[in-house]
C-alpha cells in the first residue's frame, strides 16, 4: 500500500509499505478513504516532537471502512464506516476512567506518532470499541474528517478549558485551522466578543465570515494595544493560543484581564516565558491539554444537524499520490491559502 513516510527532521516520502495486520484482538483494519494534514504533522517534521522516529507513517486523522476486525472488538463489523480518532483509547486504565484519554498509558496520541498513522491506504486502530465513532447514513464523510482532531480541540482545549460563558470576551490568537475550529465552536456559549488574531489578511477574512466580531492583524506589532482598545483597557476574559509559538503565548499574557483564563491549544517546540512579574497578582488561570476528545459524539450530533458545518474548513483536496503537493500547499498557507487540505486515498 502507499504511505507518506517520516524519514527523520524536515524529510518525508510517500512510500510502498506491507499491509497492516491485527496484532492484538482489540485492534480494527481500516481502509482509508480519506484523510487530511494537521499542524502537528509540521511540528514532527520540524523534529519537534521526539516521540515519533523516523520510519513512522504520518498522519492521526480521517474516515474509512472497517476491512477487518479483532476477535475482542463487538462494537464495529466489516463495512462499517467510521471516523478514526486521533486519541486510541484503552477504556480501561486510569486515565481513562477519568475521562482523560490523551493521558491513556495503553494508547493516547499515538497514530502517526508512536505507531503508524493515517496518511495511507490502510491503518491499524488499537482499541477499536473506543477510538472509532460510527459514521451515520447520509452524513458528509469529508466534513467528519474534521472531527477526527481539531473540532474537538478547538473545542475541548480552548472553549471548553477556556470557560467561555454567554456575554464573555474571547481573543483567538491564531486563525488556522484550529483557532477557526475554536472560533465556530466558542459561539455554541454566545461570548459578547470574539476577536481573533493573526498576520493574514485571508484568514482573518474567513474569522469574520465565520463569526469573529473584531479581527486585528499583528503585522504592526499592536495587538495588544487594539484589543485594550475594544475591552475598554480590561483585557479579555479568555485568551486563546492556537499556534505554538512564543510570541503568540505572550500576547496571550498581555491580553487576558484579571481573573480570566489563558488556554493554550497549540504544540510548543520551544521555550516560553511566563512573565510572573505582571501576572501574578492578576487572578488568572493558564490551561494546557491534549484533546481527549470527549466531546466527539457531541460534535457529531451537532453536524449531522447542521448546527456546526465543519466543511466550510476545507479549501483543497488531493489524492494520496499527490501528497507531497498537499503537504507544500499546506505548508504555505500564507501564499496558497490554505486551511484544511483533504487526501482522498
């Protein structure tokens, strides 16, 4: 089968790999029908996240059908189709118990990661009864590729650990994928204010379209000195990062007013300062958080109803032989405008 393979720091190939196999009787064979590329796929590839060694397949996220099933697995059947999570869950081990599955000590974020993934024709599930969802009849399978990661992070670790509540102020800063998916999800609790902040014009185009009521672009280094300017110098009660830079944490805390929240949704590859020196009188929360993605069959409801319409995401599609133009397109969103790319296998 073909495979887009990580060949170590800043290298990748789309490759002939064997078939997967059920290695244990818990685990699902699923065909891929189609997947996407997340802004972690770049951080691996920038070496930034240690875990996944070269040789592995990207790729966490996508919808298929079922080709196989383990003898343990009672929940899904051959044909089945499905959206892959991009957390496997044991549903066993404390964590998860707690509702905590990124943190599960038998599985967690480990698709293209610690095992192979699913930019490929075929993947191996582990924990298939709890890291798959059931596709309904009818649905739009390319717009459940996006729940497969950033709906329920935007959702869960920015809206939710940002405790957005009706009337509240919210800042955004990052208007990929992830800071939209959290910009759509946020207006499910009606905040008074959703700015969103960026360094593309095009993508904060598309904030206000989907609902920002304030977009500022951070090219002239004054944000911060904009968004005083709407709160009437109180700062936001949420600040939400959604990029993973420095820079972009440290608006976060100079944004946020006192007795508000800063989540932090974005893979940091390297070091942040927290100014404690302004902030520690200040009343205010800082969370961080991998997706469990508890909210997925939530989400899922949600879209099926067409309350939230996730494929407004998506601006490019390609098939799995062309990958690697989907990758360059991807990672030139400021030229391509890219936001989610879909790879059909």
């Amino acid at each position: 089968m073909k495979a887009l393979v990580y060949q170590g720091p800043n290298k990748k190939a789309l490759e002939e790999r064997p078939m997967p196999e059920i290695a244990q009787p818990t685990d699902a064979i699923v065909k891929i029908l189609k997947t996407t590329i997340c802004g972690t796929d770049l951080h691996i590839l920038k070496g930034d996240v240690p875990t996944c060694a070269p040789g592995r397949i990207l790729g966490h996220e996508g919808v298929g059908v079922i080709e196989k099933v383990g003898a343990a697995v009672t929940a899904f059947h051959q044909g089945d189709h499905v959206i892959v999570s991009c957390i496997s869950a044991c549903g066993k081990c404390d964590y998860c118990r707690r509702g905590m599955y990124s943190h599960c000590v038998n599985g967690g974020w480990i698709l293209g990661n610690k095992i192979d993934g699913t930019q490929a024709e075929y993947v191996r599930i582990p924990f298939a009864d709890t890291s798959l969802y059931h596709i309904p009849a009818g649905a739009d399978e390319e717009a459940l590729v996006m729940l497969s990661d950033i709906l329920p992070t935007g959702f869960e670790c920015g809206v939710l650990n940002g405790k957005v509540e009706p009337g509240s102020s919210v800042a955004i800063v990052g208007s990929g994928p992830i800071g939209l998916a959290a910009l759509l999800t946020a207006q499910f609790y009606s905040p008074g204010e959703i700015i969103m902040i960026d360094l593309d014009d095009n993508r904060l185009d598309i904030a206000k379209r989907f609902g920002a009521t304030a977009i500022i672009n951070n090219k002239d280094g004054k944000a911060v000195e904009t968004v005083m300017k709407l709160t009437g110098g109180r700062g936001v009660d949420t600040a939400i990062e959604a990029v993973g830079v420095p820079a972009s944490f440290i608006t976060c805390e100079d944004i946020v007013a006192p007795g508000g929240i800063i989540a932090n949704v974005g893979v940091h590859g390297v070091k942040v300062d927290l100014h404690l020196e302004h902030l520690w009188d200040r009343n205010i929360a800082i969370t961080t958080r991998l997706v469990d993605t508890v909210t997925t069959p939530m989400l899922l409801k949600t879209v099926v109803s067409h309350k939230l319409e996730p494929a407004q995401l998506i601006t490019h599609r390609f098939k799995l032989d062309r990958i690697m133009d989907a990758y360059e397109t991807f990672g030139d969103a400021a030229k391509t405008h890219a936001l989610k790319v879909v790879i059909e296998a």
